[in-house]
C-alpha cells in the first residue's frame, strides 16, 4: 500500500516481496557500520515483520523507497516508536542503497515522513537517533529540520548515541 509520494519517491508498506531488496540493504556491512552487525536474510524476514505489525498496530513504520521513474528500489524511511531515557519518543529513521547515497533521497523521504507525522497522526515531536560517528546521518536529520539535543546512553547496552530532536 502507497503511504506517501514526492517528487522523486514512493513510500510503501514493505512487504514478503520486499525481502530480496531489504536484506540485500540491510546486510550489506558499509550501510550498517553503525549498527551492531549487519541483518541476516532471517532478520530481516523478521523485521518485515515488525514493521507490518507496527502498521496494524500504530499506523506507521519504514516504509520501502521505490524511485518513481522505473520503480526501483531505494531503500527505507519512516516513523517508529523508539524508547529513550524512559521516554517513547517518535522516531524518523532511514537507511539508503549505497548507489543512491548523496542524491538527496534520504532527506527527500525524511521531510515527507515528519510532514505525515505532524499532518496525519498529529504528532509535536519527531527525533532521529543516530550514532556519533554517522555524520551523513546527522546531515539529514539537519536537513529536515532536527537540531542535536543531546546525548544519550540510555538506548541500549554500552551503546551511546546522538538524539537530533525537532518540535513540530
């Protein structure tokens, strides 16, 4: 199901028909450097998965990337509810196929999904929670508006990262 378009973008619920393209994204070791390990093909079934029930269950999740001319697939991008320093937050979080980095894709989908939040579920608050070596990440968040306001341990184990946070 279309969530969202833009000018260059479709935003769609990802799907079993996904899997290919997602686990090829998600296990490639340069795009995820920043996460403990790269997906399995398993995972990342099962991270479909999560997404669909985050659709049910909230409305929203990532969604895939396909470019509009020729429906090729871009990557994912969308709003997942995060828990950080004790607090459930609504993150916007996106990753990019490493050919289509520094296109302007991730900011392109980024602006859509915080538009969708602010516009459709209303929400006042969006963050990105990024690692403190991701500087093209922190780039986007930056072009969509997001501002560091602080760091943070309290995400996971031994893990400290930079919450980017914006008022909608």
């Amino acid at each position: 199901m279309t969530v969202l378009t833009t000018e260059r973008l479709v935003l769609r619920e990802m799907d079993e028909a996904d899997l290919d393209d997602l686990a090829e994204l998600l296990g490639d070791p340069e795009v995820m450097r920043y996460y403990p390990r790269p997906k399995t093909r398993a995972e990342t079934l099962e991270w479909i998965g999560v997404n669909r029930r985050r659709y049910r269950e909230h409305g929203h999740g990532l969604w895939t990337l396909r470019l509009r001319d020729g429906d090729a697939f871009a990557g994912d991008c969308g709003l997942t509810i995060q828990h950080v320093d004790g607090v459930d937050e609504l993150e916007l979080g996106y990753h990019v196929v490493p050919g289509l980095q520094r296109t302007g894709l991730a900011t392109e989908g980024a602006r859509a999904c915080r538009d969708w939040a602010r516009d459709v579920l209303g929400a006042r608050r969006v963050i990105a929670i990024i690692h403190p070596d991701n500087i093209a990440s922190q780039r986007v968040a930056q072009n969509v508006g997001l501002t560091l306001e602080k760091r943070t341990s309290d995400y996971g184990p031994g893990t400290e990262v930079l919450i980017f946070a914006m008022s909608l």
